[in-house]
C-alpha cells in the first residue's frame, strides 16, 4: 500500500500489548521510538498516542518520560485490583474511543496492537469513515482477524529493529 506525503496519520499504541508480546516470544522491550518513526514514514503525523497502565513499579515514570521524548502523548490508567487478587488494566475502550473522534481529521490510522478486539474498531474506520488501517504487532501473538481485516499489517517480528534486547 503506497505511502503519500500529504497523509494524516494518528498511532494509538497499546503499551501493555507490545510489552508482553515482546518480553513472552524475545525476552526483549520494544523499540517505540524506531516503532513511531516507521509508523509515520514521509507522512504528516497529527497525533501518536500510547496508553499505559500504571502499576507499583517505580521505574515507569521513566518509561513515561522516555515515551514522551520521542513524541508520543502519554495516556495513563492505574491498574485495578479486586478483591480476590484479580486485576484489571487495559486502554481497549479508550484507544477505541480516541481513534473514532479523530477519524474525520486523519487519512490513516496506524494501531500498534495485537489485540483481537479491535476487529470492529478496524472495520468502523475503515467503512464507516474512509480511513485507511494499518496494524503494527508481533504477528505470532496478533489476532488472525485482526491481520485479515486490516488494508496493511506489519509483522514487528520480522524486523530485529523493534526489539531492545535486556
């Protein structure tokens, strides 16, 4: 799928997603500044946008930071835990929600995410308001649907560039 100059592109990153697929199949970190430049490409970025979850440790205001260097807006929630000892913390309503209120001012949208439940996220964009939708994730722990559904998936598998290793 051709790249043009004139493209709006908004990136909506699930930090949690790219996490934990990167440390469960590499034992590595993600590359989000290299991820970011790649997502963008030649084009006009109008917003990158990664949602985190904030849990006890300490290091993460550091990770925030770092985030923010390379240009994205931070987005954070504080994990819930039940009683029980369940715990809860993903941004899938969230991404959702700021990726359909700012449709109408991009041309592309690029969502770094594996995650299966954005299918219909996917489809609403790009029926309902004609963007173009790539999906940036490991391909081995990516939603088979999510790769149909998408116009262009990007394996960050088969690229090392994307990977930090510890």
């Amino acid at each position: 799928m051709a790249q043009y100059k004139a493209q709006r592109v908004g990136v909506f990153v699930d930090v949690q997603n790219m996490y934990y697929s990167a440390k469960n199949l590499y034992d590595a970190k993600v590359n989000f500044s290299r991820l970011l430049e790649d997502a963008v490409g030649n084009r006009q970025l109008v917003r990158a946008i990664s949602y985190v979850v904030k849990g006890p440790q300490s290091e993460e205001d550091n990770f925030f930071t770092a985030l923010e260097k390379i240009g994205f807006e931070v987005k954070t929630r504080d994990l819930q835990v039940f009683l029980g000892g369940t715990k809860k913390g993903d941004w899938d309503v969230g991404i959702c929600m700021d990726a359909i209120r700012m449709a109408q001012k991009l041309d592309v949208v690029v969502l770094v995410s594996g995650d299966g439940d954005f299918e219909s996220l996917v489809n609403y964009l790009k029926y309902s308001q004609g963007c173009v939708v790539e999906v940036m994730a490991f391909g081995r722990t990516a939603s088979s649907k999510l790769k149909e559904v998408a116009d262009k998936f990007i394996d960050l598998s088969e690229f090392k560039k994307y990977l930090i290793k510890k």
